[in-house]
C-alpha cells in the first residue's frame, strides 16, 4: 500500500515538473549549470545579458558595475558609475546599460565598453518608493520600471501593482502605467491551477498568501512573454503583453533562495542570480527548449 502510493506521488510530481517543461521550455527544477559567485557579489540584486560569455550585474550597496566571465566564473571588469545607494535593476539598450535605484532613479551608462564612458541619472517621478524590476523593452523603445509593492498609502492601492514605462526618446516616464496587476486574480489564477500557496490562520479559517513583490522582470526574446519574479514568494509569474496571466512556477527554495535578477540570451536560455542571505550567491542557467 505505501509503495503504491509513493508510486503515485512520484508519477504526479514527474508529471508536475514535465507539464512545466513543455509549458516554458525550461525545467527549472534542474538548472543546466550552477554557479557559485565571488562574495563581493553577496547582494547582487540585478544582471543583464552583454554577450554568450558574460553578463553585467550590479549589487545593491555600492554604485560598481561588475562585468562576468561565465565561461572562466570570475569578474572581468568593474567600474564605479555613482556613490552608495540601493540599486535594484540593471538591463542593456544598446551600448547603453541602465541602472535603477529603489527610489525609482535611473542612472545612464553611456558607450559603458568605453574607458571613458559618460554616466546620467534621471529622476522618473515614479509614484512607489520601493522599485525593483528593470528591463528593456525593444518594440517600444521603452524601459519597464516594476514598482515591489503597492504605489501609495490606503486600501484601494494594497492589491494593485504596477509595472511603468520609461520612454528611452523623450527621457520621459509614460503617465499610464504599462501593466497594471491585480494580486486578488493572480491568487485565484494559482488556487485555480493547483498552485501550492502558504496559509495563514484567521479567525474564519485559514487563508493562502500571495505577496507578489516584484523583485525582477524580463521580455523573453523569443517568445516575447513577460517573465517576473518574486523572490519573497519563491515564485515566477509569466505574462503576456497584454497583462493576462498565463503561467506561475512554483520554485525551489533550496535552488532559488532570494532570485533578484533574470536575464535571457538572444537564444532564450535563461539566467537567474541569488543573493547569498546565510550562503554564497549563486547564478543558475536555464537552457531554453523552445517548447512553449
């Protein structure tokens, strides 16, 4: 009786973990490569895709942009772009890199292969204080800046999150938000589909949790779906352009224990990076099987 049901519970988590794969076309439950990162990158919050060999990270401390050697997994470059400050989003335009800081500051690292490249900040006005997400949006010519939580004070603000664009022409924050969320809906999308949500106790019973923290985003190349993380969650949300939500993956804690940046090769292979917390920083790459 206990084999046949330990039978059971394997087919179902195998089926689990295959439905995924063919769904996004990368098994997260098994990254292709591990890597553990130098302790200088301890609080790394944010990387962006340069070439097949190496990505530009930044951590959330100092104002240093790192560039990384996958192949050799050691820092090749770094420069000093600004001061201190809690920098939280980093992505490529071109042979500009664009850096966000919390507050919803940008800084601009013009020609930043350049010994002498130039460096700009722009103050985007952006309502929330708390700003995680940063990636370029290449259709629109636009950055999307992903506020953490909720953009003000009040109860009709607590279960909206906004995602704004950055308009890379006119140096100018768009007025309407690109993406506008609903955390209620995306609860109820993962209750719909079996998607295992902590509970809390309340007087009336207990109740699942859902905090959707945005603490990175990226536009897959290929598919050109949004992909959003939530690292508090130890969860990845996938949307469409429209902002309908197609797909949440539930991810290891072990593998996946503070996910604060996501990236994507041209070929769709993915990269997510870990803060360290109590351990080392870990980048994993997801080989992408163009399934989806």
């Amino acid at each position: 009786m206990i084999r046949t049901f330990l039978i059971i519970c394997i087919s179902f988590l195998a089926l689990c973990f295959k439905t995924s794969d063919k769904f996004t076309g990368y098994n997260f439950s098994k990254p292709d490569v591990k890597l553990t990162l130098p302790p200088i990158l301890h609080e790394i919050s944010g990387l962006t895709y340069i070439d097949s060999n190496s990505f530009a990270c930044i951590e959330d401390e100092d104002g240093i942009l790192f560039i990384y050697d996958i192949a050799k997994n050691n820092i090749r470059k770094q420069y000093t772009f600004g001061i201190k400050g809690d920098y939280e989003g980093i992505t490529k335009a071109g042979n500009t890199i664009y850096i966000l800081r919390s507050d919803g500051a940008l800084i601009e690292i013009l020609d930043y292969r350049s010994k002498n490249f130039k460096v700009r900040s722009y103050v985007t006005g952006i309502p929330a204080n708390n700003n995680e997400g940063l990636c370029y949006d290449e259709a629109n010519n636009r950055l999307l800046i992903a506020c953490k939580g909720k953009i003000n004070k009040g109860p009709q603000f607590k279960d909206i999150r906004l995602i704004y664009g950055f308009d890379l022409t006119t140096k100018k924050l768009l007025p309407t938000p690109v993406f506008e969320f609903n955390v209620q809906l995306i609860k109820q999308f993962a209750i719909d589909n079996k998607i295992p949500l902590p509970l809390r106790t309340k007087k009336y019973g207990q109740e699942p949790i859902l905090k959707f923290a945005t603490s990175a985003i990226c536009l897959h190349p290929v598919t050109k779906k949004l992909y959003l993380l939530s690292a508090t969650d130890h969860m990845l949300f996938l949307f469409n352009m429209n902002g309908t939500i197609e797909h949440i993956e539930k991810l290891d804690s072990f593998l996946y224990n503070k996910a604060e940046g996501i990236t994507f090769f041209d070929t769709g292979d993915m990269l997510i990076t870990n803060e360290g917390q109590d351990k080392n920083p870990t980048l994993l790459r997801l080989n992408y099987t163009g399934k989806q």
